[in-house]
C-alpha cells in the first residue's frame, strides 16, 4: 500500500473532494466486508480514505477513527500512509495540533519524506494564520469591551453633570 501520488501542491491534496459515487462505492464494499465478518486492511484503508476526502465532517472523523485503528496495527511501510492521512484528515477538521503532531510522528520514521516536510509547512502556516486570527478577534473583543467601558464611563460623567446642573439651578 503506497501513498496516492501526490503534486507539489499538498493545498491540492487537503482540498480534493471524493465524488459521492466513489464514497458509496466503497462504503458498500466495506459494509459487504463487516457483514461477512473480517474486513481487509485495503479495505478499510480505501474507505478511510474516502471518508477523510469527504464535504462532510461526520466523515472525515469516521475515516479518522479507521485510520487510527489502521495505524495501531500497522507494518512501518503502511504507517507512513495511515500517519500522512490522519495528518490530512486532522488538517480537513482544523484539529491542526493532531496534524502535526501525526505528521511529525512520520518525520521521526522518515525524515527526508517530502511529502511530510510539505504537510508540516502547511500545518504550520495554518497555525500561524489561526492563532493571528485568534489573537485579533480577542483583540478585538478587548477593543469593543474597552470602547463600551468609554462610552459607559462617558455617559455615567454626562449623567453627573446633569445632575449637578440640575441641583445647581
């Protein structure tokens, strides 16, 4: 089992949408599978990666949970596709921690893998852009809390002032 040949482009990879036909196709042969009682690890892997490439987030997480009991009972050969594949998966679901930290599981094994090197760029950058995001939207939280703490504090002084007015005439 090999990792589908992958262009330069790894935002091509984390973005590619599985048709719904293929999804069916092999959610039934691995439904055929369960039934009869043992399904084979190609099997579950095709699914899984159907799944994973689905609109849907219910799915990717099903293909989520395939490739990690995958994963768990893996040769070393098949632990790079399962890894770089959660990887995507957990980049799809914005779960960018469990990316890394599965892409970097891969790394470890196979430190020269370009593939690898690519996906952990991207996962990066998507942090860098998440947690910029993170800090002007609490930023601009602070910002409104502090402009209405003002506007507070402007109208409690407007308030006085009337007031005062008022007692003085």
């Amino acid at each position: 089992m090999t990792a589908v040949a992958v262009s330069g482009n790894m935002e091509a990879v984390v973005s590619e949408v599985v048709a719904p036909e293929d999804l069916l196709k092999f959610e039934k042969k691995y439904n055929a599978e369960l039934v009869k009682g043992s399904v084979s690890k190609e099997t579950k892997f095709e699914y899984a990666w159907c799944l994973i490439r689905s609109k849907y987030s219910d799915d990717i997480k099903k293909g989520v949970v395939l490739l990690e009991e995958l994963a768990q009972k893996g040769t070393k050969d098949d632990q790079r596709d399962y890894l770089f594949y959660l990887s995507v998966a957990n980049y799809r679901l914005k779960e960018y921690e469990k990316g890394l930290k599965y892409i970097r599981t891969l790394l470890k094994n196979e430190p020269g893998n370009s593939q690898a090197l690519e996906m952990e760029k991207l996962i990066d950058k998507a942090l860098k852009k998440d947690g910029l995001v993170g800090m002007a939207i609490v930023g601009g939280i602070g910002l409104g809390v502090a402009g209405l703490a003002d506007s507070g504090l402007d109208q409690g002084q407007f308030i006085r002032d009337q007031l005062n007015t008022e007692s003085i005439q």
